[in-house]
C-alpha cells in the first residue's frame, strides 16, 4: 500500500489509484491552478479547480479565449 495514491474501500469492493503525477494547491490548501489541472495522473485525466471550486468545461473555454472575440 506505500506505492499507491487513493484508497476507495467499499463493502464488496475496493478501488485503488496510481498517485497523480501534478497537485496544485493555493494559499489555504484548497486544490488551485489557473489556466492547468490542478490534479493531473499520469494517463492523462486531469482535475482542474479555482480555490477548491471544481472549474466546468464551460468555464475553462471562456478562459482560453482572447477577451476581444467574445
């Protein structure tokens, strides 16, 4: 268990998680990255989140625009 990341342990079963290659944190330990995943596992899935607020796909296109053409 000392190579792993996350443990889920349920009833009838039991989920375990590779450690994720990136955590960003911010100043109070909130999960926090502008414009990057702020959780990211090497196959690739990636949590992105503002001061520990889980950032919608919505919300990361309309960061990635040029402000004058939206």
């Amino acid at each position: 268990m000392q190579h792993c990341g996350f443990v889920f342990q349920f009833e009838k079963v039991c989920i375990v998680c590779d450690r994720p290659c990136k955590l960003s944190f911010d100043e109070e330990n909130m999960l926090h990255a502008e414009g990057e995943p702020a959780l990211q596992f090497p196959d690739g899935y990636s949590v992105y989140a503002c001061h520990g607020r889980h950032a919608s796909q919505e919300e990361r296109y309309y960061e990635e625009q040029d402000p004058d053409s939206v």
